[in-house]
C-alpha cells in the first residue's frame, strides 16, 4: 500500500514537471516583442523614435505658418500658405488705414472745423472735398464699410491660419502610408437593392492602401 501512495506521489509529480516545462516553452510570435519590465518605455517613448510625428507638424504650424509644411518637407507649399495669410493681412492694414483717415474726417465735420485750414490739411486729399461740403453721411458710410472690411480681413486670416493648420496635420498623417506603386484602385461591377423588385446595376471603387509599419526595438 506505501508502496502505491509513493508511486502515485512520483507520477503526479513527473505530471506537474512536465505541464511547467511545456507552459515555459511556449511558441511566441515572431512580431512579438519582449522587453524586459525595466526597460518597458511609454507609448509615448514609443512615438519618439517614429520618423515622422503629425502631432509636431500641427504645433509648428499653429505657432508659425508654414512650419509645418517645413517639417513635412512640402517646400513648394510655402508660397501657397504664406500668400494666403499675407493677403487677409495686407487688407486688414490697408483698411485700418482708410478707416482711420475715414474716423478723422467724420470727426472734423461733426466738430464743424472743416473750415480752419490748418484741421483740414490733416484731412486725406480724397476726402477733403467731402469734408468741405458736409458730406456727413457719405463719410460714416465709407467708415462702416472700411470697419466690416477689417472684421472680414481678420476671419479671412484665420480661416487660412487653421487650413494651414489642417494641412499639414494631414499631409503628417499621409506620411505613415504607403504611397509606392503598390496601392491599386479596382473597378468591379456590382448590384445596387433598389426600391423595387429589380437591383439597380453598378460599378464599385475598391481603393487599397496599406499602412506602413513602425518597428520599435528594444534597449
């Protein structure tokens, strides 16, 4: 009977070494990668060592125009960014000017002082004949209009701002994607249910893009 219980005892045993054994030697994937518990690094650290980080290229252009673009090495695409940012900014200055000469001469005439030689030499010339003859109204209008302009200006300006923004946010993107000769575009026809008993034929677009992968390695 000891005999027995020592034999089972050895057989469970011999069981359990070998499941631990086999549970040790388990097949691992070979895209898997082991880092040791030390060595783990963030998702964060992860994307430092990418090539190319679209979150850089959305800060840079959102502090200096352009700056993403640059980042992405989209040269050609300065020309485009800064000519429409540079255009809502010149006729914002160029309407401030007029609103400014506009809200003088508005002033002078509401003050009566058109007539004193000295006030009117102040006056811009293309407006001093308006200012001589009263022409109240006529000059509040020019200066309501140069004041809506320098609001449109300033949207205009942003407008462009965040395109410049959102441009180089996706052209950042479009970087982490094969672009080789690689990618296909398929036509193939296809069957369209339609409201009635009879399918509608068609043509189906099947576009194939594949996304490049980012190796990391461990330290």
């Amino acid at each position: 009977m000891l005999k027995r219980f020592f034999l089972l005892c050895i057989c469970l045993a011999s069981y359990f070494l070998q499941a631990k054994a086999q549970d040790s030697l388990r097949v691992i994937p070979a895209d898997t990668i082991i880092e040791p518990l030390q060595t783990r690094r963030t998702v964060k650290e992860l994307e430092e060592e990418r090539k190319h980080i679209p979150r850089r290229a959305t800060i840079r252009s959102a502090i200096i125009p352009g700056w993403g673009q640059i980042y992405n090495k989209k040269y050609w695409k300065l020309p485009i960014v800064y000519t429409a940012i540079g255009i809502p900014v010149y006729l914002y200055i160029d309407n401030k000017n007029w609103y400014d000469k506009t809200r003088f001469a508005l002033t002078v005439i509401q003050n009566g002082t058109g007539a004193d030689p000295a006030v009117l030499e102040q006056v811009d010339p293309k407006l001093r004949f308006m200012v001589e003859r009263n022409y109240e109204n006529i000059v509040r209008n020019y200066r309501n209009q140069f004041r809506k302009n320098m609001d449109y200006s300033i949207l205009y300006g942003i407008l462009m701002w965040g395109l410049n923004v959102v441009d180089a946010t996706v052209d950042a993107h479009l970087k982490e994607f094969d672009i080789s000769d690689e990618l296909s575009l398929k036509i193939k026809p296809t069957v369209i249910p339609g409201p009635g008993p009879v399918p509608t034929p068609g043509v189906g677009f099947v576009f194939s893009l594949k996304n490049k992968p980012t190796k990391y390695s461990a330290k």
